[in-house]
C-alpha cells in the first residue's frame, strides 16, 4: 500500500499527488513512469513521474481525470492509500547520458500540453540544475487549465504560454507558438521535446520536421503490464515494432506512426466507457459519497 | 465393483456446455471412494518407472500407497517432501508425457491416473487445514529471489526450511507468475489453489514484495551490495511475447496471448466488477498451438466468441497437453491445422477484418524431431475474424541481464546457468524458464529446487554455518 502524503488541486479537472514510495523515489530519473493500481477492483494505469523527493521517500504525479481509474485516484484522499505502485518504469530521457558541457551548447525547446506540461518539470528541472538553458512552450485550451506556471518559469529561461482560446498568453495552439519564435522571433533551436496528448505531439513532429529541429517525443500508449510482457504498447517507429514501455516512452518524433498510435490508443473506448458508466452509477447510488 | 482393472476411475468434470460459459474449474477432482479405487490400481511395482518420469523424483508408489489405504495426510505429507506446488503441478503437469507416460499399468490399459491422485492428496490436505511446513532454526544468511512464479516459489520455499531469510521480489502486483496470470481460472483457480500455496511460503517465513521490478526499481549489484543479500535467485521466466513480424499485426484487435490472459486473468477483466477492460472478439483466431494457445481460445469461447485455433502442422503435433486439447474440442473450439498466416487485413478504421493465410504441408523432420511445415503454392485465402490472438510463444525479459554486469545470457536471451543454478556471476543464481526458455510448471521447480541446493552450498562454503553479522 502507498499512502498518498499530500494532494492538491491544480486545475478543474487535474490534480497532484505524493505519493510515499522510496524504493521508486530511489531510483527515478527524469523520463520515466510509474504504473499506480488504485484499488482492489482497479487497472493498472501508467502515469509520469513528474518529480521526486528522494529523501522523502515520495513521488510527484500529476492526473487528468478521464474516467473511471482516474476519478478513483481522485476519490482518495490525503491519508488514503493506493494498492499498487510500481517503476520507476522505461528508459530515461537520452540528455540523462549525455555530456553536461555538450548539452550547454545546445539550444533546447521543451513543448508541453495540457497534462504533458507535468512531466516536462522535472526534466526541465534535472537540466536547469546542471546549468543547462531551456525555453519551454506551454499550451492549454484555456486559461483555467493552464498548470504549473509558476513551478516551469523557475526552470526555463523563457516561458511562453499560449492557450487555444486567447484567454491567456499567446493566443493559438503550441505548433503556432513555436512556429512564431523560429520564423519571425529569431529562434534557434537545436533539439525539441514535446510531451503531451498524442494529437498535438503528432503535429508538433510536423512543424519541427519542416522546421529541420530534432524532436523527442514521449509517447502513451495503451499499457498494461509496463514491464514488456504485454505488447499493448506496441508503436512504430522508423518501421520497427517498439515496446513504449522498455524501448521508450521518449522516441524521435519524425520516425514515429502517429496515425497507427492514434487509432491504437482507442482500442478500448467502447469498454471503458461502459465501465466509466458504471463507476458513474456505482457513485451516485452511494449517494455521490465523495 | 463392475469397473476393469485396466480401467482408469473415471473423474468428474463440468458439462462442456455449461463450462463453455463459465470460468469455474473443469476437472472437479475424485471423491475420497474415488481415490481410493484409483490407487489401488498401482502394483507399487519394485522398480517403479513412474518416478524416474517425475522431475522432482516424487515417491510416487508411497504417497499413492497412502491413498490407497485412506491415509490422505500422510499422502500430502510424502507430496511435501518433493515439491511445495502439488495441487498446481496435478492439475497442470503434462503427466501423460512424464510419470504416466512409463507407468507399468499403461502397458496393457491406462496408466495408473498419478496427476489427479497428487491434485486429491493436495486439495485434501487444503480442505482439511493441515501443515506441512517445518522450518530449522533461522541461520541469519539473507536471500533474494526475483519472481514469484514457480521456479522462485520452489528455491524460496526450500531455503526458507533451511532457516535463510528469503525474501521474494516480484514485479507484478500478485505472486504467483504465469500460475495467476497465464493460466485461467478454469484450469487452476487462484484463489483456492495458488494463493493457499503462496500463503503455506510465508508462513514458512517468506517476504513478499510485490511492484518491485529488478533492474528498475531495484538492480542485483543493489540487493548484493547494499541490501546485503549473501545470494540471489532469478527465476524471472520468461514473458516475452513474440510476434510473427507479418504485415498488419500492429491493427486494432491484434493482441499477444499474454495481454489477452493478464486481462483476464490477473486483472480479471471477465469479472463485471473489475476495472480492466477487454476486448472479447465475436470472430477469434488464436495463432499457435501449445498451451498458451489453448488457454488463449478457451478464454475468448468462454467470453462469448466464436473461436478457432490456426495451427501450421498437424492435430499430431500440437505441443499442448493432450487432455487440454480434448477439453478445447469438446467445448466448441475449432481448429485449422495445416494453416499459417501470411497477412493481417483491415478495415478502413484499421480494425481486423480477416487473416490472409496459406496452407501447408509437412516435409521432413527438422532439428526438433517434427516434420517442418511448407507452405503449398498458391494455396493463399482469406480467413474472416475480427480478433487475432498470437500465441507462437515467449522469451526472457532481457531486463535484468542488461541491467546486471557479468551475467551472461545465450542467443535466445537465456540466462546461463549449470546444473546447480550457478550463473557467470558469483553468488547469483538462475533456473526455470528464464534459463531454458518457455518450459513447464515442473521443470521450473526442479531448477528451483536444484538452485536452492547450490545457493546453501555456495553460502555454506563461503561463510560457514551460520552468519556472524
Ligand atoms: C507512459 C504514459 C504516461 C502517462 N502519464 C500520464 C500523466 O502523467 N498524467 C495523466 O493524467 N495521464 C497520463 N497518462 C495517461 C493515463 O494513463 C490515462 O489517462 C489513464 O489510463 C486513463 O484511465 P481512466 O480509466 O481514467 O480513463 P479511461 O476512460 O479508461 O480512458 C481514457 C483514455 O485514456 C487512455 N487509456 C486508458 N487506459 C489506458 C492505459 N491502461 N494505459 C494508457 N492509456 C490508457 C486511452 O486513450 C483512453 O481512451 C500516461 C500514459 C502513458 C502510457
Ligand atoms: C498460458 C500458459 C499456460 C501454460 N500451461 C502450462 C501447463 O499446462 N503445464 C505446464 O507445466 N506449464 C504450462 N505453462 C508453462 C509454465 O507456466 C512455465 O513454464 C512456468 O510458469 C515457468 O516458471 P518460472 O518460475 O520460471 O517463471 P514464471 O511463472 O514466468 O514466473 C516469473 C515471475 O517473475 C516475475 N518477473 C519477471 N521479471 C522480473 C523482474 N525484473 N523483477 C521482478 N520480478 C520479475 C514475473 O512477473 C513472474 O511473476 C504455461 C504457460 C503459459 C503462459
Ligand atoms: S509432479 Fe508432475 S511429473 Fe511429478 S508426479 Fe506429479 S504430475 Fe507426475
Ligand atoms: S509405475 Fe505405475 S503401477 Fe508402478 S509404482 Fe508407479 S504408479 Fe504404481
Ligand atoms: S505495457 Fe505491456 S509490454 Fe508494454
């Protein structure tokens, strides 16, 4: 069991959580995830690691809720616990094993989106703490749904925000963002890392492939298992079959198939939405106890 | 009694039908008359073949004897003496292939029924709550095992009665392996079998620490090093799934055995209650032909779908158990033998749609001692499903040997381990299916068993009887 040691609301629909596991706080880097099982009845669902404490013993996550697995997660309260914690899982970031002098010289381009911007913090943070520059884009519908503003302005040396609506920032998706600062702000970027909804990493790779700029990308797959013995994580990249969860979740954006990703990711939908609706029922038959 | 001696006591099971739509156990086990008819027909034969048959050696005509006269505890107790799974390996083993197959009855009749008299002595014990365990004085050496499936059930279970401190490491959130997430419920029911023999370890004493994946959360040199394990196990089987590498497996509705069954099984997606969504198929092909693919079919039958097994040799060769095959028939599972995929088609939404497959015929004898499959030339057709399930078999994880420096593995992955487990590193020991590739439950406590001899070895020579720490 792991208690959940703190847990706060970050926006209307997304929230963080510490969670105590030392032995996952012990080991994770920048780039990997964790698999959480909420309950008894629960899935087993994926989610980054969006900052460790190792002397604390917890791990940072920050959920979207979606349904049924997430608003159990949601449910719990500061004090509860979760059944299951397992990671760190996947490789880390590739910078993990690269030269600090070399990656100074780099200009880095972190692009984050809605839920995706937690993961890009500790990232940006190992970086930033190794005196390695980074500008970050962070892209959300609107403005209520902008996260961790404050927490990613400490790490990066710009901060761009943009939302869909205009309601905050730069007014238009982050791929216009970014477009805007290479084309007409005089931006020279030698690596991006987008993390965020598939959709947008999949445009993303596109701007960035026109663009000429190295993309990285962190990839969510359907996962069961997380340990490669499942294969529901299968993606291609460059032609080859990978496993997100042991060959990635981070790939090169220009090599991935993000139409075989997207169509894969709704392999489920008809079912979870069935299960969603029942935890919906169970809910409100309890009298909408939480 | 009208029944011949030649005769095997037939044993109860589920009706077909009705087990086709339920996910309860189909083999119900003999009555205490039952067993006791049944071991009276072993001769206790002064030689007694059906040992050298088992590859734990169990005293076969002793615990049978026991049946024999209606003493069932010290049946079980004889069954504890060589092996800590019995009610799993009587339900699972292929014992028409090990003791049974050089059984002297089966010379003229059937082979005395060893499996299902082993499966009554364990549940029996079970039903009636009696222990087995007996631990010697603890002798302060501290073990790591990494998996929870049989092969490190079996070395925990023997190290611990040897009074080490043992504790198991696993990565899935269940103990047990392939036991509870492979095979389903209908053959071995977890919670009354495999979680009781999991619950028999730690009161030996065993810890039990789930959600820890070696090589991630935790590496070897750690637990050596700064754990201060004097030795480990590594019985990580060996979860893999293999693909064919043809065209269109990557389509929506193609799913590998081991999703397809850890959906099911340890995450019990069958059950409404449960959070874990599956998808059932209405038109499964289940690609392979061993007991993976068997389980795999068994399954999307029971789910509701109409299911067929795509086999490229012939009913002849078909590795999986004999018994299993039958039960698969009998409930409604069809067969292609003598068919291989060359292609999966899909729809415009790149959903499977059907199987673009080729016929075969079977040439001469390959390197395994079984024809090899040709395919026939312009024998291609379209086989229509919306599921394809591949079963074509399992590797190790490569995980903790890259993780773990100087362990060395073969060309199939597989850990290198001799005949008492020892492996390339010192004090790291391996067995089970993590060292011979896919296997069976048996073998992989044989090589536990032998590890767990090697390891008490290894520490005994190296730090003496008992730790000074
Ligand atoms: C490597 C990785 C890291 C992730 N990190 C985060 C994170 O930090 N924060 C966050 O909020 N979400 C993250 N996700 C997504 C998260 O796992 C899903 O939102 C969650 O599983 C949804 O479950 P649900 O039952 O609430 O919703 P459901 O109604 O079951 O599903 C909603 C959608 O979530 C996706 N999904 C469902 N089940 C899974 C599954 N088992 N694995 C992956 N995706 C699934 C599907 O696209 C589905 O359509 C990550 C996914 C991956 C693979
Ligand atoms: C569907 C199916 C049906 C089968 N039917 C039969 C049958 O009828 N009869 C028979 O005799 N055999 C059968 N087998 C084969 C048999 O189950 C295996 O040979 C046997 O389970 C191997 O035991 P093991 O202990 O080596 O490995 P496993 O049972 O595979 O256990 C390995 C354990 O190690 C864990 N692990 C892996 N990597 C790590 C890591 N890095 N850190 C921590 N833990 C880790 C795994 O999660 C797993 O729990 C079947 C197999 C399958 C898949
Ligand atoms: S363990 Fe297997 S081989 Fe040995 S006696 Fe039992 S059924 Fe036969
Ligand atoms: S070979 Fe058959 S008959 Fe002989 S002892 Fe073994 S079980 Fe009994
Ligand atoms: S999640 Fe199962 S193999 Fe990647």
């Amino acid at each position: 069991m792991y208690k959940i040691v703190r847990k706060r609301e970050l926006a209307s629909n997304i929230f963080e959580a510490d969670v105590l596991a030392p032995r996952v706080a012990n080991s994770a880097q920048p780039g990997q995830f964790v698999i959480v099982v909420a309950d008894e009845t629960g899935e087993r669902i994926p989610l980054t690691i969006c900052d460790y404490d190792k002397e604390e013993g917890t791990v940072n996550i920050v959920v979207q809720r979606m349904g049924c697995s997430t608003k159990k997660m949601d449910a719990l309260e500061e004090g509860d616990y979760l059944k299951d914690f397992v990671g760190p899982l996947g490789r880390p970031s590739d910078f993990v094993h690269e030269d600090i002098e070399e990656l100074k010289k780099k200009n880095i381009l972190f692009v984050a989106g809605g839920v995706g911007t937690a993961p890009v913090y500790p990232q940006a943070k190992w970086l930033h703490e190794r005196g390695v520059n980074v500008d970050i884009i962070l892209g959300a519908q609107t403005k209520d749904l902008v996260i961790l503003e404050d927490k990613l302005g400490s790490v990066a040396e710009n901060l761009y925000v943009c939302t869909d609506d205009g309601s905050y920032g730069f007014k238009g998706m982050v791929t216009h963002m970014l477009e805007e600062l290479v084309e007409n702000r005089g931006k020279h970027y030698d690596l991006v890392i987008s993390i965020g909804p598939m959709i947008m990493m999949k445009f993303v790779a596109l701007m960035t492939e026109k663009l000429g700029i190295k993309t990285i990308v962190s990839l969510n797959p359907i996962m069961v298992d997380g340990t490669g013995m499942c294969g529901a994580c299968r993606v291609t990249v460059g032609n080859e079959t990978k496993f997100a969860c042991v060959d990635g979740p981070e790939f090169d954006g220009h090599l991935v198939d993000f139409d075989e990703a997207l169509r894969r990711q709704t392999q489920y939908k008809a079912e979870e939405t069935k299960i969603d609706e029942r935890f919906e029922e169970e809910c409100r038959a309890q009298g909408g106890a939480n | 009694m009208s029944r011949s001696k030649f005769e095997r006591v037939p044993i109860a099971e589920q009706d077909p039908k009705v087990r086709a739509t339920n996910f309860d156990e189909v083999c119900l086990g003999y009555t205490e008359e039952e067993a006791i008819e049944e071991a009276k027909r072993c001769i206790q034969c002064k030689h007694h073949p059906c040992i050298g048959g088992c590859p734990v050696d169990i005293d076969i005509p002793r615990f049978i004897h026991h049946i024999a006269e209606g003493e069932f505890e010290e049946a079980a107790h004889v069954l504890a003496e060589y092996t800590a799974l019995p009610a799993v390996c009587g339900r699972v083993c292929p014992q028409e292939d090990q003791c049974e197959v050089v059984c002297v009855r089966g010379i003229r009749g059937d082979a005395v029924a060893i499996g299902k008299l082993e499966r009554f002595a364990a549940d029996w014990a079970r039903a009636n709550n009696i222990e087995l365990g007996q631990t010697k004085e603890k002798n302060g050496f501290k073990v790591a095992v990494i998996g929870s499936g049989p092969a490190g059930i079996t070395c925990a279970g023997e190290l611990a009665k040897e009074g080490y401190d043992v504790t198991i490491f696993e990565a899935l959130h269940e103990p047990g392996g392939v036991l509870v997430y492979g095979i389903p419920e209908f053959r071995l029911p977890t919670d009354e079998v495999v979680k009781h023999e999991i619950g028999n370890l730690e009161k030996l004493g065993v810890k039990i620490e789930t959600n820890v994946v070696v090589g991630k959360t935790i590496t070897i040199d750690e637990l050596l090093n700064d754990e201060g394990f004097h030795a480990i196990f590594i019985g990580s089987g060996a979860g893999l799934p293999i693909f064919m590498g043809i065209p269109g497996e990557n389509l929506n509705g193609v799913f590998s055995a081991n999703e397809y069954l850890t959906r099911n099984n340890l995450m019990k997606a069958f059950r409404d209650d449960y959070d874990t969504p599956i998808k059932a198929g209405d038109k499964v092909a289940v690609i392979g032909g061993g007991n993976v693919a068997m389980d795999a079919a068994r399954t999307a039958l029971r789910l509701g779908a109409e299911t067929w097994i795509v086999y490229r040799r012939t009913e002849k060769e078909l590795p999986a158990r004999v018994e299993e095959v039958h039960h698969a028939k009998t409930e409604g599972i069809k067969f292609e033998f003598l068919t291989s995929p060359v292609e999966i088609l899909g729809d415009e939404d790149g959903w499977v749609r059907a199987i673009r497959c080729q016929r075969m015929e079977l040439g001469e004898p390959d390197e395994s001692g079984r024809r090899r499959p040709i395919p026939i030339e312009g024998s291609e057709f379209e086989f229509d499903v919306d599921t394809v399930i591949m079963a074509l078999g399992t590797s190790p994880n490569p995980l903790i040997p890259s993780t773990t420096e100087g362990l060395d593995v073969n060309e199939w992955q597989c850990v290198i381990a001799d005949d008492e487990g020892q492996t390339s590193k010192e004090g790291v020991f391996a067995g089970g299916d993590v060292v011979t590739g896919s296997a069976t439950v048996i073998l992989a406590m044989g090589a536990g068993k032998k590890a767990a001899a090697g390891i008490d070895k290894y520490i005994k020579e190296k730090y003496g009887e008992k730790s000074h720490a």
